[in-house]
C-alpha cells in the first residue's frame, strides 16, 4: 500500500468499526522471580474490556527477550481464551487485545497480538485504532488481500529489524511518525512494555502500577481488574517504556503535531461508565449530559389528556447514566422496563447489518406493565443508524405505550468516521441522508430531540478543542480519505433547530427536579 493511500477493510466497503481494547502487564522484582502469572491480570484486564470488542482475543507471553507463548482465537474473551491455557502461559511480561475489526477480515492473521521474530527479535502488538495512512512495505509478502492495518505496521517494524534498526525501541520510534490515523498501541519485545498514543491521543490509554508490575489498559476500569492503580493516562503522541528499571517517556514525533484531540464518543459511548478520562468520571458526564437535554428538549405537555402516566426510560446499557440525568432535572417519573438480554453483546458492534438489526430486536425484553398507556421519553445516548431505535420503538408501541419520544444526548452523526468507528459511509446514517422530521417518521416516534455539541461539551466539561467531533462536525483531526460520491456537502441537511414533535405544544411537563443531583 502506497504512503497516504488510506487503510480501507478488505471487503471494499470502506466500513470501518469499532474500538479495540488493548492491555499489557510487565511484572517487576519481586513478582519477576516469583512468576505470578502476568497472562492471567492480562486476562483479567481483557474481560473488562470485552465492550471494545468480541470477534477475538489473545494474549502473548515473553521472558529475557523471547517469546513465551500465546493464546488467541475468535469470539469473546470466555470462548477465545481457555482459562488453563491462560494460566500455563509464564513470563514476565504480556499484551493483550480484544477485537472488532476496523481494517481486513476476521480471519485468524488478524488476530492480534500480532507477533513477528525477526533474527533474534521477537515482538508482540496489540492496537487499537485505525490507521488512515501508513508507508508500503517493502516486502508485504506476508500480507495476504484482507490484511488488517496493524499486520501493516508489524511488517513494517519486521522490515526496520531486518534492515538493521539498532533495537525494536529504535524501529518504532523511527516508524511512528509514518503513520496517521489512530492509534494506540501496546507491544513487547519480551524485555520492555511500551504503551503510546498517537500524536491527537484519538484513543484512551492509562498506566497503573500494583502488585509489582506496570500495567497499561484502555480505560482506567480494566487496571482495577488487573491489581493495579491508576497511574495516569499515556499522553498523546507519547511513547512510554517500562522496564524491570522503571519507566521512561519518550517522545517520538514532533512536537507541532502533538495535541489532544480525544474520540468525543469515547465519553458518550464507548467506554465504561464506572471509569474516568480526562480525569473526568464517564458516568457523571453521561449523567450531566441527559440532564441538559432535559431543559433542551423537554417532553411537550399534553394539554388534552394532562393524567396521563409518564414515564422517562433509557435504551440500556449506555444510555442509563444520561436518561437518570434526564429524569432528575426534569423531575419526571423513571424507570428501565427493558431489561438488557446479557447474552447479547452490543449491537452497534456488529459487523453487519443483518446481524446489528438481529441484535437489536432480541437485545431487550419488555415489562409491558410499565410502559402501557403511558407516554414515554426514551434517552438513547446516540443515534447512528437507528437500528437499536427503530427495533425498541415498535417493542413499546406492540406494548401499549400512548406516546413515545425520543431524546438523544449526543448531536446527530452525519459524517463517517474513518478513525476506528463502525461507520465508514453517509448512506448508513441516519442523519446524514434525511431531515429531522423524515428520521422521526421512520422510527415512529412522537418526537425527536438531539443535544447540541456545545452543550454536551458543556457536560464533559473539558476544553472544546481537546476532541475530534469528525463525525459531528465534518472537522477530523487528521486527513482522512473521502469516500467518492459521497462527500457530506452533497447529503447534509440542514442542523436540527429545536424539538421536531408531532404535537405542538409550547408549555412542557417537566416540573421542579426532585432528585439530587451528583456532584464530581
Ligand atoms: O442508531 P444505532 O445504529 O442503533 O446506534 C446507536 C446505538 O448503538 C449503541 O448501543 P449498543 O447496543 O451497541 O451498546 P450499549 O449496550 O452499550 O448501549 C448506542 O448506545 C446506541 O444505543
Ligand atoms: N477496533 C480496533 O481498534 C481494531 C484495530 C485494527 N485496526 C484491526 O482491525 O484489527
Ligand atoms: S469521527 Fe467521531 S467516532 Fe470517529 S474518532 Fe472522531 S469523534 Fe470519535
Ligand atoms: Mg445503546
């Protein structure tokens, strides 16, 4: 692949999907000499990440700069890693990943960690992200079609190791600046554990330390599961190095292209709520979030039947946090009468449509009691494509529900993300192609209501210019490839101006919160 020719999945549909997660233990004396088992916290760390990620798993061991073993395979971490396998594998130091394929096919090549041995080299690479350009390998010959972009950028190290680079510290950081897109990475040589982001720092990564080892994971929760206190988060564009001396920062690009830029979706979707970025909590900003769009877009007071129920639900897992937000501030009634089928893994997550729309009609099951007869404002955190609306909105009205509105804590999608998120054109979303009213009429909802950009910055609390909005705003941090035909002048419609409800209504029912609202 040429420099600058953009890394597009091999099926040729330019779909890029979600984010991985990534972790890596390195144990320090004296938990070295007693060899506690740095595979299994890798394990552990990877099963609190199983969100970014279920198509597959893996971790890979090394010791005095070999290789130790590795375990991997496809599926979610309980079915692509057996526990006695994990176990048995020795070492001082691991990576891990779970994945959902943003770039090539789901084949076993792609199964990371990927690992290479180059003379007496040995590595392992775990990414997260996706590369939009990188430089072509000299000699891809073991890059079959449907190769993903982190087999790409092994190569390209096995290529620098090859040529001679002074050590696998002096390969990457040599190769690093070559690449733009997303990424962050956590690799070994069986010596040293590195953790980087790229230079905009579009992906999370944390350090912890505890029970004698550095840890690195891609939220703050996973360090928890793998015995280890949170550090602080790697900072972009930096490349941190632990050895059994300690860790060492290093900063391989330059300095000009280095600024915080990180996912927006990583606050409203992405990651746990029960862990922080930006030293901020992700629940309390999901929470704040639902709670401005209360005021935003409030549920329209209806004049001719004021006794009805009413009743304010979120679409679980992600959207809890901002529909308890909503509740509070409005002060009306809340409830979860869907409750989460726990077999199902997220459907945005899914790597076809079919396969989405499956999971999102059996994701739920329905109290009816709750909802019937009642009018209902539905949080959802995000609308992308309205699969997960579109299903729910038909389980309520089968159950009776009088009324349903749909409220959003996020603004609309309207442009794809190229940067390691399962959009990859305008035709799949929802409000890229239609107009307000149209979106509304399809899902069949009574109402439908979005949260302005600023005012969910607002809620996350951190400078606006600390994120990519590319999907929001059209404005990425990095140059990405447009899919011909499909530029997103050509499609947009014009920006949602205030609640676009079938019932016009200019007094709403929200009455004075009655519930406290969480402090940070
Ligand atoms: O409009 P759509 O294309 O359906 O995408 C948006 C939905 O997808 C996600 O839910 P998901 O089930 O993936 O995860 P969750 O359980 O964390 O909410 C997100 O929380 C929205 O509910
Ligand atoms: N979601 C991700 O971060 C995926 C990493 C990498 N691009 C792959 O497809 O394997
Ligand atoms: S385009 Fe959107 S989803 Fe993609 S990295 Fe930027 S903010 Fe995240
Ligand atoms: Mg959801």
């Amino acid at each position: 692949m040429p420099s600058g020719q953009g890394l597009v999945p091999s099926d040729g549909h330019a779909r890029p999907r979600d984010a991985c997660g990534v972790v890596g233990v390195l144990a320090t004396a004296p938990a070295r000499a007693a060899d506690t088992g740095v595979a299994a916290r890798a394990y552990q760390g990877l099963a609190a990440l199983q969100h970014r990620g279920d198509q597959s798993a893996g971790i890979a061991a090394g010791a005095a700069g070999r290789r130790t073993g590795r375990v991997a395979g496809p599926g979610p971490v309980r079915e692509a890693l057996a526990r006695a396998d994990v176990d048995a594998l020795r070492g001082d130091v691991a990576v891990g990943h779970v994945r959902y394929a943003t770039a090539g096919g789901l084949g076993t090549a792609n199964i990371q960690p990927i690992e290479r041995q180059v003379g007496g080299v040995w590595f392992a690479l775990a990414h997260n992200g996706n590369l939009v350009a990188a430089p072509q390998p000299a000699d891809g010959s073991d890059l079959e079609p449907g190769a993903s972009d982190s087999l790409t950028v092994a190569t390209l190290l096995a290529e620098a190791l090859a040529g001679g680079a002074s050590s696998f510290e002096q390969a990457l950081c040599d190769l690093l600046p070559k690449l733009t897109g997303a990424y962050s990475f956590v690799l070994t040589d069986g010596r040293s554990l590195y953790g980087l982001r790229d230079p905009k720092g579009l992906r999370p990564l944390c350090l912890g330390r505890g029970g004698d080892a550095w840890v690195f994971a891609s939220e703050t929760p996973a360090l928890m599961e793998m015995d280890a206190d949170f550090v602080r988060e790697v900072e972009p564009g930096e490349l941190v190095v632990a050895d059994a001396s300690g860790i060492r920062s290093v900063r391989p690009f330059p300095p000009e292209s280095v600024e915080h830029r990180l996912c927006l979706f990583e606050f409203v979707y992405f990651s746990r709520p029960d862990g922080d970025l930006y030293d901020r909590s992700v629940y309390l900003t999901r929470w704040r979030a639902g709670a401005a769009l209360a005021v935003h877009a409030p549920l329209p007071l209806d004049e001719t039947r004021p006794e009805r129920e009413v009743l304010v639900l979120p679409l679980p897992d992600s959207a809890i946090p901002a529909a308890e937000g909503y509740a509070a501030r409005s002060g009306l009634p809340y409830g979860e009468p869907l409750v989460r089928n726990r077999e199902h893994g997220r459907s945005f997550l899914a790597a076809a449509q079919g396969e989405r729309e499956r999971r999102a009609a059996s994701k739920f099951r329905l109290i009816p009691e709750l909802v019937r007869g009642k009018r209902l404002v539905v949080v959802d955190d995000s609308l992308v494509r309205g699969t997960t609306t579109r299903a729910v909105t038909a389980q309520l009205r089968a159950a009776g529900a009088a009324e349903v509105h749909l409220r959003i804590a996020s603004p609309p999608w309207r442009w794809p993300c190229p940067l390691g998120i399962d959009v990859g054109s305008h035709g799949e979303l929802a409000a890229a192609t239609s107009t307000l009213s149209a979106i509304r009429d399809e899902l069949g909802v009574d109402s439908l209501n979005y949260l302005p950009l600023d005012q969910l910055l607002d809620a996350v609390g951190a400078p606006a210019g600390q994120f990519c909005t590319g999907c929001l705003t059209g404005d990425y941090p990095v140059r990405v490839p447009t899919v011909p035909g499909q530029r997103p002048d050509d499609v947009l419609v014009p920006a949602p101006a205030g609640c676009v409800s079938r019932t016009v209504a200019h007094r709403t029912a929200n009455h004075r919160s009655i519930r406290k609202e969480p402090q940070r």
